[in-house]
C-alpha cells in the first residue's frame, strides 16, 4: 500500500492544506464552489455559440434576450457579424440588452420598427422536460415575453443546472410575476389563496426597498409547492387584476440548448403533440 502524501500550498490567505489521497482530490468547499462556477460558466458559452452559430443567418432580425448566459451570445454574433459581414438588427429584451448591442457595435432596433423578429436568443432559469421555462430571475419577464412572442422561432440557450424534469427540482425562488405596485400586497394574498404557497415581494440588493423593473413595476416570487398545470395557473395569474405578466413561458421555446459539464452541448426540442 503508497503511503500517504501531504500536499502543501497557498489556496488563499485562509487556506493553506488539503490533503490529497492516491487517486483522489480533496477540494475546500469554496475551491469546489470557484470550479463548479467556472464550468457552469464554460456550459453557458458553450450553449449560447451553438445556438448562434445554428440559427443566425444573414439579413435577420434577431431578440436578444437578458442575463448572464445572453453576454457569451452576444460576442458569438458580434464574431459572426463582423467575419461574415452579416446584416443582423437587434431587438433588445430589457436595458441591459440594449447597453450590449450598444457596446458591441450591433445594430439596434425595437419593436415599432421591426414588429417581426426572425429568431429570439434567451436564456431561463429553469427548464422542464416539456419545455416550459421559468423566466424572470433578472426581473426582465414582460419584455422577454413580448419579444419572444414575436419571433418566428424562440430559442433559449442555458448550462446544464437549469436542466429540470419538473419546475422547482432547481430553482428554487419560486415564479416571479411582475405586478402594478400598488397592487402587489391583495396579488399575493390573491395567488397564494388560489394556488398555495407564498408569493413575496422581491427585495433590491445594493438600494432600499424593493426590485424595479424596467417597466417600473414590482417583481412577486411565488414560491409554489408542487407542480401543476402551468398553462393554466398562468393564465390564471394573469387574469388577477394588476398583474402585468408571469414568468412561466409554456409552449413558447422550440428549442433549448443545454452547455453541460462535459463540454457537450445537449438540445432538447419542443414536443410535438
């Protein structure tokens, strides 16, 4: 039997040993946390090259959609725009959108002058084996919404931790519903009466008070407690008054593109009924 080794080195000025067995790597929970982070960063560039590079052609108008997996998308059309000379218009989801397409030098446009968008490129939060996505974890669901909806073809680009067979199994901060503000306290007495669970009004970071969208509302996060019948509790939700919109998006992805740990790239189809 090897004897056993001691492995000595500076992790940081807190940590300085791990032991390390023959065959085996002992990790520090926040060595762990910093690699799982940089795979699950890798999975996202991963996903969002091959979403762009399989449905960005030339003389489309595209949606770009918000969050942190969305920025890699965007430097894949901006490598594609500027090497193949593309002619791409881009229709924005939220203000961080736009402040990309800005600085990336792509051009920009909006729904009043390009009502019809060939392709919408988004992440989510969330994805079930039917595809039904939870959005909304950055507060930019009405928007993300609304620019999907007008695209011929919705495509959302995601890491293999949003990967669910049911909603929930994942995320856990519930579905966020961007409501009026003045009518955020009878809307979550509203949802959780009908629909059980609790339905919290989301709390900014770095300000005092609550989350703003970009649309000025406040931001519930309904922390549901089984699955159910989403299309329908959508709905339901809506028809709440002063609700603008929720973040389930059922039946509206055709395609979603997993980055996973392996350096694959996994996509899932839209079931056909």
């Amino acid at each position: 039997m090897r004897p056993r080794r001691w492995l000595e080195f500076a992790v940081s000025s807190r940590r300085s040993l791990l032991l390390s067995l023959p065959g085996k790597h002992v990790r520090s929970s926040s060595s762990r946390r910093h690699h799982g982070t940089l795979m699950a960063e890798e999975a996202k560039k991963l996903a969002a090259y091959a979403a762009v590079d399989n449905h960005i052609q030339n003389n489309q108008v595209v949606g770009v959609g918000s969050g942190s997996t969305i920025v890699y998308a965007v430097d894949r059309l901006t490598e594609r725009v500027r090497q193949e000379k593309l002619n791409i218009v881009c229709v924005p989801t939220s203000f961080q959108a736009r402040q990309l397409i800005l600085q990336h030098g792509l051009t920009l446009s909006d729904l009043d002058r390009h009502p019809e968008l060939d392709v919408a490129i988004d992440g989510a939060d969330e994805v079930d084996a039917a595809l039904t996505l939870i959005k909304g974890g950055g507060g930019c669901l009405t928007q993300e919404k609304i620019v999907a909806g007008c695209a011929k073809h919705f495509i959302v680009i995601a890491d293999y931790r949003k990967d669910s067979k049911d909603l929930g199994q994942q995320w856990k901060k519930g579905v966020p519903v961007e409501v009026i503000p003045m009518a955020y306290v009878p809307v979550s007495r509203a949802i959780a009466r009908r629909f059980g669970g609790e339905a919290v009004l989301r709390m900014a970071v770095s300000k005092a008070g609550p989350v703003v969208t970009d649309n000025s509302n406040f931001i519930l996060d309904w922390k549901f407690e089984h699955a159910q019948n989403w299309k329908e509790v959508s709905t339901a939700i809506k028809m709440i008054p002063g609700v603008v919109e929720t973040g389930l998006f059922v039946g509206m992805a055709e395609r979603v593109y997993f980055g996973m740990e392996d350096g694959s790239v996994k996509t899932r189809d839209h079931p056909i009924n």
